[in-house]
C-alpha cells in the first residue's frame, strides 16, 4: 500500500469466523511510526487494540505480530504517516 505524506496504510480486513489464529507480517517504509493493531465488529467501524503489540524493527521496517485465540471477529493493521514523508506498507497475514 503507498499511502503518500501523511497517509494512513490499511491492511486487508481479516475474517476471523472460524479461524482462531491470526499472524501478520510485512514491512514498512515508514520506520517513525508505530504499526497498530485494530479489531472491529462489523468490518467498517475500527478499535485500536491495546492488548498487542506489533514487533517492529525501526531499522529496517520488518514487523511481525501471532494474535492466539483471536476473539474479535475482524482484524487489520494500521499505520499512519506523521512524517510528512510518503511510505510503502507491504502486510501478509495467515490464520489458522
């Protein structure tokens, strides 16, 4: 995804309905900006997440993130540009 200057990167929606392990990962050009996680009941209206982290490496853009037992239905991550500078966000994921 190429958000540009001050955009926002949205991964895919993932539908968890009967899946209960989620894994994303990826990276990010944007290395000033942390990646959140977000969870929604309906797929359009968006909760950022506290409870996990997504392990970035700020040197090189690389993230990762299991979520285990994944009780929200929908599931993405997010990255917002406070920078000023544009960014690619590139985000796989897997259930099971």
């Amino acid at each position: 995804l190429p958000p540009g200057a001050n955009g926002t990167g949205n991964s895919t929606t993932i539908d968890m309905n009967g899946f209960n392990n989620l894994s994303f990962f990826g990276n990010s050009t944007n290395t000033s900006d942390n990646i959140l996680v977000q969870v929604s009941y309906n797929g359009s209206t968006w909760f950022v997440d506290p409870e996990h982290f997504v392990n970035f490496h700020y040197s090189t853009g690389d993230f990762a993130i299991t979520i285990a037992d994944a009780g929200a239905r929908y599931w993405r991550l997010t990255q917002t540009d406070t920078t000023t500078t544009a960014f690619t966000f590139q985000i796989n994921s897997s259930t099971k």
